[in-house]
C-alpha cells in the first residue's frame, strides 16, 4: 500500500505549522540566558525600541506553577531570577513583525551574575559546582546479577577499555514550531510534536487548565527522532503564554540556528568497561559503569539512562554482570530524547569492546560473538529469560554471508598491501532493541485506542500517535483494514487532537506498531463485538452491519475500545531493576566496510549489510526505509556529526557547520529481514524504529580499526580525532 | 534594504560612485545568504544587482586567454567542454562549490570579491595566474589574483570598482591537481584545499584555509623548482611553515591542516617529482 500522505508531501501540498493559515496573529521569539549559570539581576530593554508595540512575558505571567512537567518539575517554564544553561527562556516577546522581533530580541539584555559552572561530566564537581542534590547526580540504577568480584577475580583474562560518544542534533527537517490561540474559553494549542498528550499535560500544570479547556493538536511532522518528544511542550507553554496574554493567535517558529543552539541533543556518554573472559573468549563477567551527561534539567534522562544501561553488556550470555549507571548534572543545554535512547551509546561501548577483546585474545571477532551471543533459555542482565525462537547465530551468519564478509577480508589483506594511502576494512556489531517503555512503563501508560464505526459503513481509527515521516498513518490503515477485511480508503486515521482522540500514548520508544498497532486490532475486534457478528464477518458484510446498526441506533455512536494489558507472563521489579525488562527485543547484526585515505584520515563507508529480526515486517518499504534512514543517522554520528560546545552550548548551530552525511557519504544500504513474529505484536510486529542506530558507529569503527590497526574508543571518528590517534606512515607503492 | 537595478555596466558603476562606498554589488547572492538570518545589519544595506547585465555573463576565448565574465557561473564553466580540456582545474573546483542550484547561481568574480580564505574557485583561478579586471568610473585596471588579497577579507579593490573580467593566460601545463579536503564528500566548506599546476612557468601551488587569505605557497614552489629531494610528507613541514599560518577554529585545527597539506602534497606530487621514501 502507498503512504497515506506520500502525495500530499511529494507535491507540496501537505501543510506544517508555518504553513497554516492564521489571522492576525503575533510571531513569538525568545530571550535568552547569555551565561550558563547565574542570578539574573536585570532584564534591561534598550531605548531604542518601542516597547509598547510589542507583548512582553516573564516568569509572573505564569498562572500555575512554573514548571515544565515531565519526570521531575525542576526545570521552570522561564526563568524566575537564576539561570542554570546557556539559552535558557528567560523573557518571551510577542510583536506583528518576525524582523522587528528579531531586532527587538537582540535589544533586550538579561544581566546574570556569573556562579562557577560545571560542564565537563566526566570530572567529580567542586563543592561550588554543586547544583542538584548533594553531588550532581541526576539519577543512578544499577543492574547487578552473579557475583562480578569474584568472576573477575577467578578470570583467566581481565580486558578493561573505556569508551566516549559525542552530542548529536536531530536534524530533523522541520524545525520546532507551535501555535496557540483562545477559541472561546478553549486554548488550542497546534504544532509539530511526538507527544500530543504530553503537551497537554504541561500546558495544564503551568497554566493552571483543566483538561475542558486545553485542546492540543499536532500538525504534519517533518521528523523528530525524539527531538520533538519532550521540547514541544516548552514551546508550546511559551506560545500559549504569549496568546493569552496578547488576546490573539501568536506564533512560534524556530529558525535553524535557534532550533539547534537551544533544543535538546543525544545525551553524551563515558563508558567504562572492565570483562573477564575464559582464554578462548567465553564472558565470565561484565563490569559496567555508565555515566551521561544530563544538561541542566532532569527531562527524560532518567529513562535514557535506564533503556542505556539495559542494553549495556550486549545480546550476550554472562552469569555475572554489574552495570552502575548515572546521569550528572551539569550547566549544557539539557540533553533529551534521541532515536535508541542510551542504548545506542552503551551499545557503541559494548560493540566496540568486544573487537578490543578479540584483538587482544587474539580471536576472531566473529568467533567471540557467536560463542557468547545469547541461546534461547539464557539470560540478560537483567534476569530476563529470551526464548522467543529467535536464532541470534543465524541473523549473525546471514550479515557475514550477504556482507561475503571472509572473502572481503582477504580481499582487503591483499589491497592493503599494495596501496600506499588507503586502506580498507571490514567490521560488524551485534545488537539487541527492547520494544516499547520499559518495564512496568507500558502498564503506566495504560494506553487506550478507539476504533469508531461510521454511518457510512467505514472506520475512524483514534489514537494520539503522530505521523512524523516514519509512516503510522499508513501502517495503522494496513492493521486496521486488515483486522476488518476492508480497503485503505475504508480507513481514516484521525487527527491527534487531544479533544477527540484517546491518550494511546506517545509515538516513542519503537512502540508504535507494536504495541498501539496491537491495541488497534484488539478495538477492531471489540467493535465488532458491540456489533455482535463474529471474526468470520469481514469486508462488504461488516460494512453493512455498522451501516444497518446506525440505522438502528440514530444520533448513538458506535465505538470499539481497547485498553493495553502486560502480555502473560511479564514481570518486572523496578526497585531491584531485575526481570523482563522489555515484552521483546529485536536482533541484529550490521556488517560495514570502509576505506580510510591515510593521506587526509578521512573515512569513506564503502559497504553496509543490515540483517534484523523484528518480528513480522508490516510494510516492507516503509521498514527498509527505517533501516536506511537510521543507519545513515548511525553513519554520521560515527565519523561527522559533532557538537562543538562552549560554555555547555554549541556553537556550530549551522548546517555548514555541523555535517550530515549527503547521499554521497553512504553507500548503498543492503538491508534484510528475518522474520518470527511476536505473538502480542500487531501482525506479529515488534518495534524496528530506533534499531537501526544502534548497530552503525561501532561497525563503523570496528571496521576502521580493522582497516588500520588503529585503536579508537570515541565518536564522532573525524579524521582530526584519527590523526590523533593514529600516525599513518605513508608507504610507497613500490 | 535597498536593491538597486542598473541597467548597464555604465549605470552600476555610476550606482556604486554614487553610493560613496555604501553599495555592495551582487551577482547570484548566495554568499549574502548565508549570513542573512543572524546579520541583522546586512538587512539596511544598499544593493546593487548585477544579475541583469547579460553582457558579462558569457566566457570568451582569445587566441591566448580565456576570459571569465564578471557574471560567469560555476555552471557555465563545468559545461563548456574547451574548459574541461584546457583548464579542468576550474571544473573540478567548480563541481565542489555548495550544490548544482549554488553552482548555477554562484559566480567566479563572487568567489574572488567574497575574499573567503576557504574558496574553492580562488585557489584554482591563482593556479592558472588569473588577472582580475577591475572597472569604475576612473577608468580600468588591472591586478593579478595573486596579489589581490592584502590580510583577512581586505583587498586591492575600491568600493566603486566592479570585477568585469578574470583573465587566465592559456599554457601547455604539465601538472594540475586540485585537491579539496572537506568533512564530507560533498557541499562543505574545505579544511584544506590545494590547486597545483606545473608549466614553463614554473610551479604554483595555492592554498585555501591554510591563512587568512588564498595564498600561493613561495617557499614549496622554490623546493618544487630545485627539485630538492623530499623523503617523506615531514620533510615538507618546514616549507609549509613558512607559506602558510593555519588556525584552529569551528572546523578543524591548525595541526590537522599542516600535517594533512603536507601529506596530499607529498601523495599527489610523489610520482611527477620522482620522490622516493
């Protein structure tokens, strides 16, 4: 089936926030922390501007707490008196003109009396650095199973190496954007978001509404990546405050500049990890620790460090395993959602890890992964049991064989010896995605969907998940139209728009098709239940029965609900982090080849072979895409993608400046999937969307080191970090 | 913001005499662009678009120049099959400027004016001894490229002075590489860009985001000249030393930039100098 919008967006026509009509209607900008960390003792606004033209906000005009709700309320919906980042919102303007806005935001002056920051991480903070609790940390869990000491100390071989990743900005194509205005005593709230619930539940808190009169609605998505889950509630709350006390439509629409200066990025990381394994490489322990950088609030990073820590030691079998993780605190931009979410960034250190165990064990790197890769009945480091039928090996074998990974080898053993400047290499990782929240996270959601029977005989499917480029609205026609017997164009999807559709939760953490897909066929059949027809009723015949039940049931509604329920046979112990961690996991194995150019150590990704097993694959384009679009993301955050940071905030906030790779960066993406589907999936779908990430920087550098004999621990890889740590001599070709 | 319209060369130059200094012409305007959203100020300037006067779009060949228009395009070079045989310098550095539609748009007398130590088409234009023709209402002159830039973004051109014409003498040339070393294949701004020719002449070798402006490196074209003996890419550091002062800024660093000039000089002269490790 084709996308849903594909025609809407390919012609044009499909219109974003900024695209959408509005009269009479203020832009809104933001005033900004100059300084990461401070009192404010004055906002000055300069004489030259005629400030009564223009709608002024500060942290008074806040009805209800000034709080930006989420896991905890530490982080204020203004500024009130104390900053504690760089770009921190202090004062928000309000004025009919962008370009007299943008000047008078540059008029406005906020005066901080600077207080010693702490913005590198990985240093234990000074006593005046000390920000939140007692030592900064934002968080800490820690996964404990068999006795780690001990293994470690009865080891045969200890091999210990600690591992970096850098910041990464979402890129998303659309930047951040949001609408607010008063429809009679209703604020409507409209923009691009992941989380239309969550929106609605800040704009709530902050502003002192009940739910009767706050309206969120999203508007076409140009991407998110988990860059537009948490941030759209900031803005949406200063776009709302702006048209409440303006009386009039205002607008919010980040330019790139001010999209990547100010809005979150994927937390950095430091991973230390210390492995004791049998001579011919059989793990015998695993000792972790994991620390992120959190940025200035708490926001999401508690569960970015729980889904990192999770997927720590890897898809590997080891009876003893310690992972101590913490976020710190310190005065950056906070760091937030990001495609993986931690898993990614301790799935680079364990990948990477395991080459550097290979190395030195002398061992083949594939050899080491298939003996430790996990067997059906053994378990993770959270205790959780894996016996979902999967052959973890055979997803390994595949790669190697579509990737014709021996023979490159050779291959490559053999260029390298006859050219003087470049070199090639071959690498792969294995890796595992848990699907959905975590733990008892989706019993915490307790997501509802709504399947609505038409007059005219076809569905509305209701949910709050968004379509963002990844194709939900498409997916979710195919589940549905399927569990009815119908044709697509017998579906609506409806708009996420808080005053109509259910809380089904929000479009993150890979669940979508999985989990709300599966919620979708459970109201598809509860529909069919309150019609009284069985399964067998499908297609023309079920159309005619919700046409003939209107006709018997004038002005009624006619409505199949569905409320998730944990899948038999899950538990998990949230104090103690022990037990099944995630309803399933999907595997895989990403193969990459390079050539690095000795002469410039720049390196060129030459081949990628991605093989997965995620369950029964829905859409197979859209799937693929997903695949491709991630490994390309993977491929930049391994050797381009860097955030250059001053004073907690980056400075190269321009896209000539921070480097995504172009189509001449990638190779082409050999992407294949294995299929055993999940039995509590939609179809028999598990969750594909932030798989792809986790595989490419350490297959990548894996990869180069191969190439090489080089030993990096860290990404972004550019060839100024290479050059550093590696002098290539220049053979002549003789 | 002002733009102002000239109908000729004649009235753009009266327009930039007029302006007193006040005036910035502007021909595809996509160096403006970029800095538009954050330079406030460029917003209240005054404009004088040249992209009208179709007289000095086209490129021209004699029987020993080929002369560049003051509103030849990228575009226009990458498709003129006499510049690809004879100075395929100038369609190599062109195909690496910003995408086609920036290609299309951007010209070569922009490149020289916009004085941007990382151009691509300045290196090239210095290899071939380009000499920039300057016009104003004072009548005509003419400098050559490498001598054009006197520090960072300062050159011998007056404000009421338009590039009309950039002139490359035509010569048989026994070496040309242009070598630009980006953080991506494509659309970035170089870290170290190298053009380098060989003729009776003698060697140019030019390079780009090594200093403050595009410069011609003195020293390793005397080293290229003797045909001192050079082991190894180190043995050329003490001549890149003195050529060029490179820096660290939001791109890369001045160790990077030295060590890797020295390296793609060495690979890609190794085998017309007969060096041997």
């Amino acid at each position: 089936m084709h996308r849903r919008e594909g025609l809407a967006k390919l012609t044009g026509r499909e219109r974003y926030v900024d695209d959408l009509p509005l009269d009479d209607f203020l832009w809104g900008m933001t005033v900004r922390s100059p300084v990461p960390r401070g009192r404010v003792t004055a906002v000055r606004f300069g004489a030259d501007v005629d400030w009564s033209a223009f709608v002024i906000v500060d942290h008074r005009d806040i009805p209800g707490p000034n709080e930006v709700i989420l896991i905890e309320r530490d982080q204020p919906v203004l500024a009130a008196g104390y900053v504690r980042h760089v770009h921190e919102p202090v004062v928000l303007l309000g004025h009919r003109s962008r370009e007299g806005l943008r000047r008078a935001v540059r008029a406005v002056e906020v005066v901080v009396a600077p207080e010693p920051p702490v913005l590198d991480f990985r240093v234990p903070p000074r006593p005046d650095q000390i920000q939140y609790g007692r030592d900064n940390v934002l968080k800490r869990l820690k996964i404990e199973k068999g006795d780690v000491e001990r293994a470690l100390a009865q080891a045969p071989v200890v091999v210990s190496g600690t591992y970096e990743t850098g910041a990464q900005e979402h890129v998303y194509l659309e930047t951040q954007g949001m609408i607010a205005w008063l429809e009679d005593q209703v604020l409507v709230v409209k923009g691009s978001m992941q989380c239309p619930y969550y929106v609605l539940s800040a704009l709530k808190h902050a502003l002192a509404r009940d739910e009767s009169r706050v309206r969120v609605i999203q508007t076409p998505t140009g991407g998110g990546f988990g860059g537009k889950e948490e941030y759209p509630s900031d803005i949406a709350l200063h776009a709302a405050l702006l048209a409440l006390k303006a009386g009039r439509p205002v607008k919010i629409v980040y330019d790139r500049g001010e999209d990547m200066a100010a809005t979150t990025k994927r937390h950095p990381s430091w991973v230390r990890h210390r492995t004791g394994l049998t001579r011919d490489g059989r793990l015998l322990a695993q000792d972790l620790e994991v620390v992120l950088d959190g940025g200035a609030y708490v926001t999401l990073s508690p569960v970015v460090l729980s889904r990192g820590i999770i997927h720590a030691a890897g898809p590997y079998s080891c009876d003893n395993v310690r992972i101590a993780g913490r976020v710190m605190f310190t005065n950056a931009v906070p760091f937030g959602a990001f495609r993986g979410f931690g898993a990614p960034q301790t799935l680079f250190a364990c990948e990477r890890h395991m080459d550097v165990i290979a190395r030195t064990l002398e061992i083949d790197p594939v050899e080491l992964r298939r003996i430790n890769l996990l067997r059906d009945g053994q378990t993770t480091a959270t205790g959780q049991v894996i016996r979902d039928g999967t052959d973890r090996v055979a997803v390994l074998e595949r790669a190697l064989e579509l990737s014709d990974y021996r023979a490159k080898r050779r291959a490559h053993a053999a260029f390298n010896e006859t050219h003087a400047a470049q070199r090639r290499g071959i690498g792969l990782a294995a890796f595992y995605h848990g699907a959905g929240f975590t733990g008892g996270g989706e019993v915490h959601l307790n997501s509802r969907v709504r399947v609505a029977g038409l007059a005219d005989g076809r569905v509305e499917v209701l949910t709050a998940n968004i379509e963002m480029g990844q194709g939900t609205l498409t997916v979710f026609t195919q589940i549905a139209a399927e569990r009815l017997g119908f044709a697509p164009q017998d579906v609506a999807i409806a708009e996420a728009d808080t005053g109509r559709v259910p809380n089904s939760g929000p479009t993150v953490a890979s669940r979508t098709t999985m989990v709300v897909g599966r919620l979708i066929e459970r109201a598809c059949d509860d529909l069919r239940s309150r019609l009284e027809v069985d399964a067998a009723v499908r297609g023309a015949s079920l159309r005619a029965a919700i046409v003939r039940w209107h006709r018997e049931h004038a002005a009624e509604r006619l409505v199949g609900d569905a409320v998730y329920e944990r899948p038999p046979g899950i538990s998990w112990d949230d104090a103690n982090y022990r037990g099944d961690a995630y309803g399933a996991f999907a595997w895989a194995t990403y193969v990459a080849e390079v050539e690095v150019d000795l002469a410039t150590y720049s390196t060129r990704v030459t081949g990628f072979v991605a093989v997965q097993e995620v369950g029964k694959v829905l859409n197979e384009t859209l799937a693929r895409g997903q695949v491709q679009g991630g490994v390309v993301q993977g491929i930049g955050w391994a050797l381009m993608e860097e955030c250059k940071f001053r004073d907690g905030a980056m400075i190269n906030n321009q896209l000539t400046n921070y480097l995504i790779p172009t189509s001449d960066d990638v190779p082409p993406i050999h992407v294949a999937f294995l299929e055993n589907p999940y039995p509590h999936g939609a179809q028999g779908a598990k969750g594909l969307g932030e798989l792809p990430i986790d595989g490419p920087a350490p297959a990548v550098l894996n990869a180069v080191a191969a190439a090489t004999g080089a030993d990096p621990r860290a990404v972004p890889l550019t060839p100024e970090r290479l050059m550093a740590i590696a002098d290539f001599g220049l053979r002549s070709a003789e | 913001m002002t733009v102002l319209l000239p109908g000729s060369e004649r009235d753009a130059l009266e327009m930039l005499a007029a302006a007193d200094g006040d005036a910035v012409p502007i021909a595809g305007a996509t160096d403006l662009l970029v800095s538009w959203p954050g330079r406030l100020e460029d917003h209240r300037k005054t404009y004088v678009d040249l992209s009208g006067l179709a007289g000095l779009r086209p490129l021209r060949w004699t029987g020993d120049e080929l002369v560049l228009g003051g509103l030849t395009s990228y575009w226009d070079v990458i498709r003129d099959v006499r510049v690809r045989q004879e100075f395929p310098l100038l369609v190599a550095a062109a195909r690496q400027v910003g995408a086609i539609q920036i290609q299309v748009r951007g010209t070569w007398a922009g490149n020289i004016v916009n004085a941007s130590p990382a151009a691509d088409g300045v290196p090239v234009l210095m290899a071939y001894d380009a000499v920039v023709e300057l016009e104003s209402l004072r009548g005509r002159e003419e400098v050559p490229l490498d001598r054009f830039y006197t520090g960072y973004k300062e050159m011998r051109r007056r404000p009421d002075q338009l590039v009309v014409a950039i002139r490359l003498p035509r010569r048989p040339y026994s070496v040309q590489k242009f070598v630009k070393v980006g953080s991506r294949r494509a659309q970035a701004i170089a870290k170290v860009g190298l053009a380098i020719t060989r003729a009776a002449a003698g060697w140019r070798v030019v390079a780009a985001s090594m200093a403050p402006t595009i410069r011609r490196c003195p020293t390793i074209e005397r080293l290229l000249e003797e045909g001192a003996p050079v082991r190894g890419p180190d043995d050329l550091l003490p001549a890149i030393a003195r050529d060029v002062s490179p820096i660290d800024d939001i791109r890369s660093t001045a160790a990077y930039r030295k060590r890797v000039m020295a390296r793609v000089l060495y690979y890609e002269l190794r085998e017309a100098c007969g060096w041997r490790a």
